[in-house]
C-alpha cells in the first residue's frame, strides 16, 4: 500500500483511523488552503507570527491530551475531568462572592 504524502508531510506515518486528531488536522490543514492566510492588519506582531501555528498546535495539545487519557485508567481519566468541570463553576462562585462582598462594603462607605 502506498503512502500518500500532503503537502511534503506525511503525517508521521499515523493512519486516519488510528486517531481522531489526525484526521482533524488534515481537515483544517485542507480548510486552510482554501481560505486565506492573511491575518488581520490590526493584529500585533507577536500574533501575525503565531497565526500560522496556532491550529497546528492546538490539534497538537489536543492529540497529547487524548492519547494520554487513552493511555491513564478509565477512573483516573473521568476523576481528572470531573476535577475540571467541578472546578471551574466553584472558582467562578467563589470569586464572584467576593466581588459581592467587596461591593457590599464599598457601598455600605457611601450609602
């Protein structure tokens, strides 16, 4: 079976069934090329060169996180999202308590 090279990559041998992330990647790499390349000219220097990277490396990131939660146990993988997901609506409660209380007593000053 020939392996079939897009753009001058060969997706390091990966097949498309072999991981979801791959066959995003391909996807996007193919969107990018029919859309432009050209990023906003309001946007900062610093942002213009990491444009062309950024889905690159989130499909990266994506792939490293998927393969080692494929990898952990299943109980540790769902304990690690429920962390997560628990994790940030308390954080949110928290700061908003105490974005409550600091109003509360700038305004109990004034009124």
């Amino acid at each position: 079976m020939a392996r079939r090279e897009t753009n001058g990559r060969d997706y390091w041998g990966k097949q498309v069934d072999e991981s979801m992330i791959v066959l995003r990647m391909r996807i996007w790499e193919m969107k990018m090329l029919n859309t432009s390349h050209a990023p906003p000219s309001n946007w900062m220097e610093w942002e213009k060169r990491y444009y062309s990277r950024y889905g690159s490396d989130v499909c990266e990131a994506m792939g490293l996180l998927q393969s080692y939660l494929m990898k952990t146990r299943p109980s540790l993988a769902l304990g690690m999202v429920a962390l997560i997901v628990l994790s940030v609506p308390i954080s949110t409660m928290v700061v908003m308590y105490n974005a409550i209380d600091i109003a509360r007593v700038i305004l109990s000053k004034f009124l």
